[in-house]
C-alpha cells in the first residue's frame, strides 16, 4: 500500500491552544487523526510527524525518498525562510502539497513569500484544517 507522509513545522503541535482566532480549535491529535481516517478511505498507508527543528524536517524529507509516495506539508514558519526544506523537497520525486491553515496571502507581508511553493504541486491556504483533507485528496489523485 502506497505511503503519504504528512509534516507539521514548527509550532503546529501548539494547534488548538495557539492564536485560535487564526488557527481555529482542532488540535494536531485531531487533525492527524482525521487524516488518517481519510487516508484509509482513500486507500493509503499515513504516516504523520511534527517537528518544531528545520534540520529534523529536511531529514525526515530526505527519509521520505525511500518510504513515502507523496508529501502532504505544512511548514509553518519555514515556509517563508527555509530554502534547505525547498532543497530536500526538490530531492523527492512523488507530488507535494503545501497546506497552511490560514490564508498566508491576506496576512503580513512576510507570509505572502513560499519558498515551499516553488516545489509544491498544490499549494492549499486559508481553508482551516479541512485544507489538509483537500490536500490528501490531491496528492492521491495525482498518484
Ligand atoms: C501557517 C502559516 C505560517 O505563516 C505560520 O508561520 C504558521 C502556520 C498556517 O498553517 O497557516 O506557523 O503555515
């Protein structure tokens, strides 16, 4: 059975707690959760993990050449700064969908640049955490 791997960056083990007036309610049990029952809908194997390091991140990416078919990812605040996560993306040749819970282009200036996205397929933003549901549609699709 073919193996999506979903990563969460830093601060997204907050979710729930953190600014829910921009995050909304859904902790990342709830989310992981839900992603797995719609992996096994879909017919796919899901694995999840969250890291708050960068370094952490590029090595499970790296990982994931080897043990996933695709990547669904939310990189949270390295999105914006983190060409070595866009370098290990670049290494891995199955479809990538970039998630962000709020909508990173009606927000500061500093949120509306992706390094992420210029190596994502689908890049979803703004839809709460149904986005990453959208996602793991998408990555299977392209399967
Ligand atoms: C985020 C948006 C980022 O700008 C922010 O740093 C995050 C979360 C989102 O899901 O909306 O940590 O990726």
């Amino acid at each position: 059975m073919k193996n999506i791997l979903l990563l969460n960056g830093p601060n997204l083990n907050m979710l729930g707690t953190r600014q829910p007036e921009v995050y909304g309610h859904a902790t990342l049990a709830d989310v992981e959760r839900d992603f797995a029952t719609l992996g096994t809908e879909l017919g796919v194997e899901v694995t999840c993990k969250q890291s708050n390091y960068e370094g952490q991140l590029v090595e499970w990416i790296q990982d994931a050449r080897e043990t996933a078919a695709a990547i669904v990812m939310n990189p949270a605040a390295y999105t914006h700064t983190s060409v070595a996560i866009l370098d290990a993306l670049n290494m891995f040749d199955g479809p990538v969908a970039e998630v962000h819970i709020s909508d990173i282009y009606q927000r500061e200036a500093f949120r509306h640049h992706s390094y992420v996205a210029l190596r994502a397929d689908v890049t979803i933003a703004g839809k709460g955490v149904e986005g990453y549901a959208i996602a793991l549609r998408d990555v299977v699709g392209r399967l």
